[in-house]
C-alpha cells in the first residue's frame, strides 16, 4: 500500500466516524462510562453493599456520603455502583434469550413457511394480545418471584416481538438474488441461514434489541420495586425506590439517586439504540 | 360493514382460544398436582377436593380446557382465596377505577401530542422537531413508577395540590386524585404516540388533496385544519389503540404507586398473597381489554374514513 493510499483510508476512516450520528457518539461512550462503572466499581470499593451501618441512618448528601444514607445507614451512591452490575445484567439477560429463541424460531418460520410458520405467528398473535408486562408479572407470580424467574417470563413472553421481525426480514431477504446464488452453488439450507441470511437481517434485531434493553431495564426494575424481581437487601435500583419511598418525605435522595440512575443508563442506551437506526438508515439508502 | 365487522370477530375466535388456552395453562406451569401449586399456603383437605372436582383434574387436558371454558363463558372465575369473594364480582368492582385511569391517560396523551405532532411535523428539522425526538428518546427512558413517587413528593407534599393517593367518591373527585396517575402514565406514551402521530402527519401534510386545497386559494390555516388534521386524525387514533398494551402495563404499576383500587392493584395484591384465581382472572380481563381496544379502533376507522368502507365489500 502506497503512503497516498493508507492517508486516504485514514481520512475516509474519519470521515466515517465524524459522520455518525451525535446520538450514537454521545450513547456509546456514556454506555462505554456505565459499564466500566458496573464492572470495575465493585472491585474498587470491595465493601458490602448489604451491611448495616444503623448510627449512620438517613444522613443527608454530605463529602462522607456523596448521595446520602438509606435508613440502614447504607452509603446510597455504593448501592448504586453495585446495582450498576445487578441492572445491567436484567437488561442482558432479559434481551439475549428471547433475542436467540425469537430469531432461531422466526428465522425458521420465515424460511421455510407451512405449518411452522402458521403455529409460529398464530402463537406469536396469542401472546402479543396480552399487554407484555401483565403477562410477565402472571407467569412471575405462578414461578413464584425472583430474577431467575422474571428472565424465564421475560423470555416466555418476550420471543414473539424478535420472531416477527426476523421472520419478516427473513421473508424478504431470501427472495435475494445472493440467496439464489447460494442455492444454485448447493449449500446446504442451514449453511445458508446462518451465513447469508443471519448477517443481513441482524442489524434491525440489534436496534430492536438496544430498544428493548431499555425497556428491559425499565421492566426488571419495576419488577424489584414491586417485590416479584431483585429482592431486598439486594443493591437494585427498584428495589432501593422501592426501600426509599417509605422515608420520602424525611430522605428524598434514597429514592431520586436510583430513580436517575436509572434514566441515566436508559438515555445512554436509547441514544445508541436512537443512533445505530440512524446508521442503518443511511446503510440502507446507499 | 356489517360483514367487514363479522370477519373481523370470527378473526378474534382464533386469538380468543389461544387467550383463553394461556389464561388455563398458566397455573399447569409448575410440575406436580395444579390444585396444590395454586392453593399453595391456602391449602385445606376440604379446598383441595373441592378445588379437585372444581378443575376436573382426573380428567384429560383438553377436558379440563373445555370445562375451564364452560366456566368462563358462563361468568364463573372461580373463588378468590384471599377475598373468598366470587372472583367475578371482585375484578368488576375493581374495573371502573382502571377504566378511568386509562382513559384520563389517553385523553392527556392525546391533547399533548397531537398539537406537538403537528407543530414537528409542520416544521421539519427545525428546533421544534428535534426536541419532539428528544423528548421521545428522554420519554421512554423514565421508569413510571419513579416519576410517579417524584410527582407526588412534588405536586402532593411539597406543593400539596393533589392528593397523595386514592380514587374518590364523586366523578370531579376522580379527575382531582386521577390527575398525577394518568399524567404520569400519559408520559410514559406520549413519546410513543408523538414519534408515530409526527410520521403520520408528515404523509397527510404530503398528500395531493393538500396540494389541491392549497392551489384552491384556500388559506393556509383553513388547509391544516379542515384537510390536514382531520385526515391525521384517525391514524393519531390507531396509534393510541396500538400502544394500549403499554397504556395497561403503566396502569398496573401506576395503581400500586398511587393506591388506586383498581385491577393493577388487585394482581399485585394478589400475586403477593397467590391468589391464583384472581392472578387468572385479572389477566384474562387485560388480555380481553386489548383485544376489544383493537376491535374498537378497527370499528372507529370504518365509520369514520368512508374509503375503509369502500374497500372492504
């Protein structure tokens, strides 16, 4: 490569990464800050976030406690840190599972059609004429309530959503001519599913998915404040407002300072989600 | 449009059966005799037997379905352990409150987002379009039950305007203790209803017949209102219809922030003291509200856009 040349992908490289959208910027580093907080945060502080401190109950905002005291005398800004990784890790696992059982099965059911497709999408109608959270909550209440259990409802309920997109994706994409292209060289339809057809409807499940994220995490944290998710002592930010609201009068800060984590980390990931559909777009009109 | 509407209801058989097949199947999740799961910390000699025959469990599956649905159709839901109150007459007491809360929050929804549809969509990429998709991104990252507590400490303690909670007795009544719940559950759709009403009005304000009244001389004022709004309208109306899913799932954890005795409000109670049949009950009820809502906005669009009914014969 001549020195021209790499100058040239340098700058078209720029060029690429001054085009993207300021949303996508702004939320992938505030997602960037978010996770190192989660991950790195627990090993700096290496103190309980459970144990009780009662003489140092209900103290306000202050240098020795940035955010103030909960009514156990817990620091309120390291229950925080530590709930960074508990939350998270609901918008993952909330996510990931329904994403690989709603994009194997609408896959499939967009593939091949018949009687798959027909169960699939009828099954799909069923689940989707529940509103999802009051579906999520019954299957929590019969599971009886826990993480665990919500991720198992969350997935019950939360497939058919990557199902009928991938499905539809699916039904447009495999009229492609490189589809026939596969065909006619005699891949095998497995082959041809997961390396021609997956790459390219990914991307729409993947903004769907920062969307979902966020509403997962919405969605979990409203489980723990209701008691059906996270539970107490359990650092989670629901479950701290949850703990907080009987002293809101006295301690406002032991309900805010969750409350705005949590918009917090939703912003950060609804910009990116706001941003990668912007790059999709422009993908898609090139 | 009798027949478009008689198509439409046999559609729902299909969905009405499977809502139904759910509904049933949901206390078979766990392993082991259903009757003992579901009576749990309730559990008598007596209940369990009653319970036994109540369900059919020495029955076939499918049997017991067709008894289950022989129940329901006939209005029977079964006994509430907790209340042990016939579950029927619980969810209707309960319903009014949340019937009234989703339409507060529908109403509030609409008169916010319909002006800034049209503001945005008449001033693309101005200011004003980018707050409306800011606002969108910042709207659906609040978790309501949050805002919900905020509002309270805000507009009930610190400035006691509202009550801190409860229903009322008198219609005013509702409006004044339903006010901080359904504008906090209007918030959560509004950025929703927003970004879709936005898109639809930008298609209207495209459409030729705007063109035609404009080259008509009609003023600019008379053209937005008679030709473009009111063609907006009915899409702005399907989207509410669409998002009642989201309008209902606010509404259950919107009742327990504010105390409202509605439905929301009963299954976290009931959930908390596993009262199985009400859990069902309840559910079944969300699940009928969205199908109806849908029928409903299917209907609405019939009578109003003489085109649909056009095209359906």
């Amino acid at each position: 490569m001549t020195g021209a040349s790499v100058a040239r992908a340098r700058s078209s490289l720029w060029l690429t990464f001054r085009d993207l959208p300021s949303s996508l910027t702004v939320g992938l580093i505030l997602v960037g800050l978010i996770v190192l907080v989660a991950l790195v945060g627990p090993i700096l502080l290496s103190t309980d976030p459970t144990a009780l401190h009662l003489e140092d109950a209900l103290l306000p905002p202050s240098t020795a406690h940035f955010l103030g005291t909960d009514n156990f005398g817990r620091d309120v800004l390291v229950r925080i840190i530590y709930g960074a990784s508990t939350d998270l890790q609901i918008g993952l696992f909330c996510v990931v599972p329904p994403m690989i059982i709603g994009a194997t099965l609408g896959g499939l059911a967009g593939f091949y059609g018949g009687w798959l497709d027909i169960i699939l999408m009828r099954l799909a109608d069923v689940v989707v004429a529940f509103p999802f959270f009051v579906l999520v909550i019954a299957i929590v209440a019969v599971l009886g309530p826990g993480l665990t259990n919500m991720y198992i409802a969350v997935a019950i309920v939360g497939w058919t959503a990557y199902a009928r997109l991938i499905r539809g994706e699916v039904l447009v994409a495999k009229q492609a001519d490189y589809v026939n292209a596969a065909r006619v060289l005699g891949y095998r339809d497995g082959r041809i599913l997961l390396r021609h057809l997956l790459p390219n409807v990914a991307g729409q499940a993947l903004v769907f998915a920062t969307s979902d994220f966020v509403l997962d995490i919405l969605l979990g944290s409203s489980l723990g404040f209701l008691g059906l998710g996270a539970r107490a002592p359990a650092p989670e930010w629901g479950v701290m407002i949850a703990d907080g609201r009987n002293f809101i009068t006295q301690a406002a800060w032991t309900t805010a300072f969750p409350g705005l984590a949590i918009v917090i980390v939703a912003l950060a990931f609804s910009l990116l989600g706001d941003g990668l559909a912007d790059v999709l777009r422009v993908e898609d009109r090139r | 449009m009798l027949t478009f509407l008689a198509r439409r209801f046999a559609l729902l058989v299909p969905v009405a059966i499977g809502v139904t097949l759910i509904v049933f199947l949901l206390v078979r999740l766990i392993p082991g005799d259903p009757a003992v799961n579901m009576l749990g910390i309730h559990q008598t000699p007596a209940l369990l037997a009653q319970l036994h025959a109540q369900m059919g469990l020495d029955h076939s599956l499918p049997e017991q379905y067709l008894i289950f649905m022989g129940r329901v159709l006939q209005g029977d839901l079964g006994t509430s352990y907790f209340y042990g109150q016939s579950v029927i007459s619980l969810v209707s007491d309960r319903l009014p409150p949340t019937l009234f809360l989703l339409t507060y929050a529908s109403v509030l929804t609409t008169i916010v987002a319909f002006p800034a549809a049209i503001l945005a969509a008449l001033r693309r990429n101005s200011v004003w379009d980018q707050v409306v998709r800011f606002t969108f991104i910042f709207g659906i990252s609040l978790p309501a039950y949050w805002l919900g507590i905020i509002f309270i400490l805000a507009f009930a303690i610190a400035l006691p305007i509202f009550p801190v909670a409860g229903y009322g007795i008198t219609f005013l009544d509702h409006l004044r203790y339903l006010f901080l719940p359904a504008a906090t559950i209007a918030l959560g759709v509004i950025p929703l209803v927003l970004r879709a009403m936005r898109a639809s009005l930008i298609d209207v304000l495209r459409a030729d017949y705007m063109d035609t009244a404009r080259a008509k001389g009609l003023p600019p004022r008379t053209v937005l209102l008679r030709h473009g709004v009111r063609n907006a309208l009915l899409p702005a109306i399907t989207v509410l219809g669409v998002n009642i899913g989201w309008l209902i799932g606010g509404t259950v954890i919107i009742e327990n922030v504010f105390a409202i005795p509605g439905l929301g409000q009963l299954m976290i109670f009931s959930v908390s003291n596993r009262d199985y049949p009400t859990i069902q009950a309840v559910t079944l009820v969300f699940a009928v509200l969205v199908v109806l809502v849908n029928l409903a906005t299917d209907a609405l669009y019939l009578i109003l856009d003489p085109r649909v009914r056009g095209s359906v014969r």
